[in-house]
C-alpha cells in the first residue's frame, strides 16, 4: 500500500468516524486538518491508527459498523422519556421582558457575601413589580470549593448537582432544626465588598452548614423523614457525595446535606416565581470539569482531548477551553441518558432555559492531547437526535429553551433549531451600524444588548470607536442609548427582551473577560445596590414596565 493509498484511507476513516477534513476559517479560507491532527482525534475516539496496517483495520471496522447503524435504530436511555420523533415545535406563547443578572452579583438582606437561592425570590418579586415575565442568571451547577477557588460558572464539577455556595443559611438551618449560626458569618469587609471573595465565603459557608448537616444527621420526626425521602427519590446523590468526600464519612453527610438544602431553595423559588408570574430562567453548560464528578461517573462518555475553537480575529492561536468532549457515539449508544438527566435536573426548576454554545450539539472542536489549539478538528454530533430529545423534554416540562447560536454556525443548525421552535440568541450591538444603529433579529429569539462576555453597555457606548453608532442614534450618553435600544428591542419582533441589571446600574465592569486569568476579577462584581433598594427605584420601576407594556403591544 503507497503512501498516497494509506492517507486516502485514513482521510475516510476519518470522514467515517465523525471527523470533517476540513473547515472554513475565520477569513473564509479553507483550513484542512493535517494527518496527525486526524491521527491524534482518531486516537481520542477510541480508534488508534498507528501505521498503516491499522489505518486498514480500522477503516474496515468502521464499514463494518457503519452498514450496522444504518439498521439499528437509537434506543434512548430513560425508560420515562420520549424517544427521538420527528420535531414539533415549541409554543412560545408571549413575548416577555426578564431581569437578568448573575447570583453571585444580586445582595440580599442578609446575606453573606454573595447571592443565593433565597435570593432569588425577592428578584423575583422585583421582576415582578417591572412587569417581567422572567428572571435569568449564569449556570448554578457544583463547582469546586477548595482554594484556589476558579468561580467560572461554564466549568462546573457537575451539571447534575448544584453550587453549595448560594444555599442560604439561615433556610438550611431551619430546615435542619438548628439556630442560625449568624456569628460565622463574615465580617462587613466581605459581605459589603464590590467583588465576591469566594475563599472567605466559602470558608464561612462550609462552617456554618456542617453545623446544620450534623444537625440534620441527628433530628428525628418531619425534618428527618424529609431530607430520608430526599434522599431516597435521589439515589445518585449518594456516589456524588461519596466523590466530593474521597472517604470521610462526614465530609459525605455534608455534601447530602447541602444538595438537600440547595434543591429545596430553588423549588421553592421556582413555585414562588411561578406565583407571582416569573419563570426562572436557567443556563445550561456546554462542558464540565475534566477532573469534575460527571467525568469520574461517566469515563466512557468523555473522550481523551480538550474542546475548545480554532484560530479567529480574536485569538489568532485557537482557544483551548479546558473541559473534555462528550463522545458522540458512545453517547448515541448509552441512549443519551447524561444528557437527559442534565436536561431535567435544570427543567426540574427552570420555565426558560439557555443551552450555552449550541453549535456543539451538532460538531465540536477537538485538540488533542499535547496539541496546540490551532491543530484540532470538528467533530460531527448527531445533532437533530439530540435538538429532538431537547425539545421533547422542554415540552415535557412546559419549558422554552433558548440556544446560544453567537458567532459563525452552519445554516444547518439554524434550520434545525427553528424546526424545534428552540429560540435563537440575538445580540444587537453586532449587527449595529450607523446606516442601521437599531437592527433586530430576523428570527424567533432572545434578544439583549450584550452578555456576560462582552464589555458593559456603558463602557461599550463610551469607546471612541463607537462614535459614529453614538452620532447616529443621536447620544453619547450611556443611560439614555441603553434606553433606546432596549426600547426598539421591546417595540420589536423578539420573544424574549433580556435586560441585564448591571447595565440598568450604569456599571462598566463586565462579567468575564474571556482569554484573562484570575488577575482580571472575573466572575465576581457585585452589584452595587441591594434587591430592596432596586426595588425602591422608581426610574427603573418606569423604565422596566415601560418595556413590558411595550411587548405585549408589539408585533401581535
């Protein structure tokens, strides 16, 4: 076999096993994945090729296989949940204004040096009050509390499980029948501060709480029979604990506990909101932490590379994102059962939720291990299998799902996510010129004036380069543009109007900065004024309802 022979059949092999041989660049070039790029992905997928011989193997194996699949058809791994059927949109069925912002970011009456689940019912009855429909934040799922603490949302230990740090503590320990251990909680330093110091808080919170789940560990009569029956409904949380423990049994005892705590906080929003009319709005992930819970539950599941994006404008060397890839034939075969069970874990709780980076359903950028991330390769996922199980347990759970759909995605993926009725993501500030400084979204969506990864409304409208947008709308001034644009969104076609409170607050200091370290503070502002004093402004209170009047007369 020549040498031109063995790298037709791996390029075959390749195309067989999932891989695109090629994709278009940043500046529209065609940019083909070299031999040990593929080599390397193949290699993650579980099929080694380290010579010729086995190029050859393997390719017949996969002819072999692929004739197979074509006549089974994919057995889904719930034995509750519907099977992949042709789509069938979702009804969407008003147009709404939400608040937005993260829980980190929102201050309650007591709390502790960050937001929490209890929280999220006095934001509620604000969103309430402004006449919104719904309320949104960044994910909420597990992350690691041990120092040096990354508080990314988007690299969680687990998406099956949720962040200890926003459980409240004086809730928890009425739940467990224990006075509230008020005088561990940090001083005004932490909880007065413009940024969250996550070590101080989460060392406060882990004193405080194991005090509440020994509490819990020895109370009998309801309590206890609520947090058995927790338990028993939940029979994954015991190896989720068991992992967080690595084999003290009280460190396990305090991770039930927490998990306990946390759930019952946020059913008890999400009954609240529902109350009051505002259905929680929650983030969905695309990754999880290589050394995270799901990884270690689900070792076949995750293949052996580094997702992350090719070389752009912005980042001229490729992005290598840090989390591993779920393996899309293995997922297929396993009946996309992890899958499902993130999907309602979120819709447990959630009316609204956002699928982070939704091109990944349908192909994902994998760099192999000791690659740099210019040399990866796309991965094709069996997309409209999994926007079919994403819809179907959206209906299920009378819940609208947005996806995130920013940057260069195939038309393809459009097309399907608008056969499933799944909302698309529109940001204004990227279509806006000076010819058309107010563009709106020309399909179904969800639609803002930015997001946790670009700069701040304010700061965005104060850069000199945006003059030219400024001299055409008519202002230089930040807090009169926003109300503009967030009125022709309003007066718009979108389903959705995210408004983010910060930006309200005439902040300037974003979210994230993507490609920056700790150093840059990331994940932590707060916002400068409580939910209470929020709620005693009435020039928001006119703005906000101004908005949601707005939507309901428009584009019936």
């Amino acid at each position: 076999m020549t040498a031109d022979d063995t790298r037709r059949k791996l390029r075959k092999l390749a195309r067989l096993r999932g891989i695109q041989l090629s994709y278009k660049g940043h500046d529209g070039t065609t940019v083909r994945a070299s031999t040990n790029t593929l080599v390397g992905v193949l290699g993650a997928l579980g099929h080694p090729v380290p010579n010729a011989a086995a190029i050859h193997d393997q390719l017949r194996l996969a002819e072999a296989e692929q004739r197979a699949d074509a006549r089974r058809p994919v057995a889904v791994g719930r034995g509750d949940a519907p099977p992949p059927q042709p789509p069938r949109r979702q009804q969407v069925t008003s147009r709404k204004v939400g608040a937005a912002a993260p829980l980190y970011a929102l201050r309650g009456r007591d709390d502790w040096g960050v937001g929490t689940f209890r929280d999220l019912v006095a934001f509620a009855d604000l969103a309430s009050s402004w006449g919104a429909g719904l309320i949104g934040t960044l994910p909420l799922f597990a992350t690691s509390t041990q120092s040096p603490i990354d508080p990314s949302p988007y690299l969680p230990l687990s998406r099956l499980f949720w962040n200890e740090l926003y459980v409240d503590v004086a809730h928890a320990a009425g739940r467990a029948g224990c006075e509230p251990p008020t005088s561990m909680r940090p001083g005004p330093q932490v909880v007065r501060g413009e940024r969250v110091d996550y070590e101080a808080v989460a060392a406060a919170k882990r004193r405080a709480l194991d005090r509440c789940a020994t509490a819990m560990h020895t109370a009998d009569g309801r309590r206890r029979e609520d947090f058995e029956r927790y338990l028993a409904a939940h029979p994954e949380l015991g190896a989720y604990a068991d992992f967080r423990a690595k084999g003290d049994e009280g460190t396990a005892r305090y991770h039930r506990f927490v998990q306990y705590a946390a759930a019952t906080q946020l059913a008890e929003a999400a009954a609240h909101g529902d109350q009051v009319g505002v259905g929680l709005y929650l983030d969905l992930p695309v990754g999880v932490h290589p050394e995270g819970f799901d990884t270690w539950a689900n070792p076949d599941l995750f293949a052996d590379a580094q997702v992350g994006a090719p070389p752009d404008a912005m980042a001229p060397e490729g992005q290598a994102w840090g989390f591993p890839p779920l393996h899309p034939q293995r997922l297929r075969a396993s009946g996309y059962r992890y899958i499902i069970d993130t999907l309602r874990v979120a819709l447990r709780y959630a009316r609204t939720i956002r699928i982070d980076h939704i091109l990944g359903m349908q192909r994902l950028y994998w760099i192999p291990i000791g690659f740099d991330a210019s040399a990866g390769a796309y991965v094709r996922y069996p997309h409209d299998e999994l926007l079919t199980i994403v819809a179907a347990e959206a209906r299920r759970a009378g819940a609208t799902v947005i996806g995130e759909d920013l940057g260069t995605v195939s038309p393809e993926i459009v097309r399907a996510m608008d056969r499933h009725g799944i909302l698309h993501l529109f940001i204004q500030r990227f279509g806006a010129t000076p010819d058309d400084p107010l563009p709106q979204p020309r399909r179904p969506s969800a639609a803002s004036v930015g997001s946790h990864d670009l700069p701040r409304f304010a700061a965005y409208w104060s850069a000199p380069e945006q003059r030219a947008l400024a001299d055409a709308l008519g202002t230089r001034v930040p807090a009169e543009a926003l109300r503009i644009c967030l009125d022709s969104l309003a007066c718009g076609p979108a389903n959705y109007v995210l408004v983010d409170v910060a930006d309200l607050e005439g902040e300037v200091e974003p979210d994230n900065r993507p490609g920056t370290g700790p150093e840059a503070g990331n994940w932590r502002r707060r916002l400068p004024r409580s939910i209470e004093e929020l709620a005693g402004d009435e020039s928001l209170r006119e703005l906000m309802t101004g908005l949601a009047a707005a939507t309901k007369g428009a584009h019936r």
